[in-house]
C-alpha cells in the first residue's frame, strides 16, 4: 500500500505504540497516509481499536511472516 510517512514502533509495547500513532497522525496533513511497523502481536491489535476512538482511518494491516512485522495503515482525518 502506498503511504505518506512510516512510523517504527518495533520494540515497543502498549500503550506506547497506540500514543506515537496518535501524536504522528495529529501531525499529518489530513487524507495522508502512515505506515506504522510493530513487531509485537498485541499492538497490531490495540492500535487500531485505541484509534477506532479517534476520526483517522484505520485503511488495513499487513503481516509479513518471514519477519514476523506488521504492517498498519492509516489515513489521517482532522
């Protein structure tokens, strides 16, 4: 998928990965898309329903099994 910016939160756990999605999304032009890497199961998904909260898209997620990623997308929406 394309993206506008990417956000690296491997190695982090919740509720961090959740808090710099936001705060990056805040930062972004409305209708741009993030890329946000994890490499840890849960936050893949309490990430998109901590934003699920929010008005930013939550457009799909990815999982690359050979690297044991994933891959979230979203849009940002003021």
């Amino acid at each position: 998928m394309k993206f506008d910016q990417e956000l690296n939160v491997t190695g982090l756990v919740c509720p961090v990965p959740a808090l710099k999605t936001k705060k990056q999304l805040m930062r972004m032009r409305p209708g741009t898309i993030l890329k946000v890497i994890t490499d840890y199961k849960p936050a893949s998904e309490s990430v998109p329903r901590d934003l699920a909260t929010t008005k930013h898209k939550h457009l799909g997620t990815d999982f690359l099994d050979d690297e044991e990623l994933w891959h979230m997308y979203f849009e940002a929406v003021k």
